[in-house]
C-alpha cells in the first residue's frame, strides 16, 4: 500500500516550482494584491510585478 506523504516533494524541480509560486504570492501578498487576483493574472499572461525602484 502507498502513503503519500504531506509536504514532500517527488523531484527537485518540483520543489523549486513550489518555492517560485511561494515568493511569488508572498510578494503580491505584500504589496496588497490578492492571491486570487495575483494567480489570475499569472496564468493570463500578464504577471503582476513590483515596481521599479527610482
């Protein structure tokens, strides 16, 4: 029988993708743009970014 077991990734690359998506809503988060709408825009195409600074 097979337990999967939580918080365990199955390769590298996909812990990466996972700590990538991680910053990424963390930093939205920050800045007070939603997950929801962070996500949206993500996978739109059109990713939301801090701004520069001057």
């Amino acid at each position: 029988m097979h337990r999967k077991v939580s918080g365990c990734f199955r390769s590298k690359a996909g812990a990466e993708r996972s700590a990538h998506l991680r910053s990424y809503l963390d930093t939205t988060r920050k800045n007070d743009i939603s997950a929801m709408d962070a996500l949206m825009r993500l996978f739109s195409g059109d990713p939301w970014m801090p701004p520069q600074p001057t």
